[in-house]
C-alpha cells in the first residue's frame, strides 16, 4: 500500500468517525529531515567524536585565526 492510498484510507476512517483528517503525506518531511540531523549530532557531541565538515571549519577558524598581513 503506498503512503497517499494509506492516507486516504486514514482520511475515510477519519471522516467516518468523526475525527481530524490526518496531514497529507510529505507535509513534515523538512521538520523530520532537520531533527534527524540535530539528533546525529547531539548523538556525537556525547559520544565525544570530533567535528566533521562545516563545523569542524568554523572551529578551527575560530581556534587557529590564521595571521593577517595586512594588520
């Protein structure tokens, strides 16, 4: 069964019942993308693991400030 035939399915029964339909498929897809990457990242800030991609170089701009010449 795909999602928009369980949708509809969700729909009918709702109605049917007297209910709020569900939120159509998709509707909170950004806001699920967006938590799975805060929970990946939290998950490994515990486990202690090192910094990767952007983060990793914000900190070391922030850590190692390269000299300015024209300073």
């Amino acid at each position: 069964m795909s999602s928009t035939q369980q949708y509809l399915l969700d729909t009918y029964r709702a109605q049917w019942l007297g209910e709020a339909p569900p939120p159509p498929p998709g509707t909170h897809d950004w806001q699920t993308a967006s938590e799975l990457r805060d929970y990946r990242q939290f998950r490994a800030v515990v486990a202690e693991h090192p910094a990767h991609g952007r983060l990793r170089r914000v900190l070391g701009r922030w850590l190692h400030p390269r000299a300015c010449s024209a300073c």
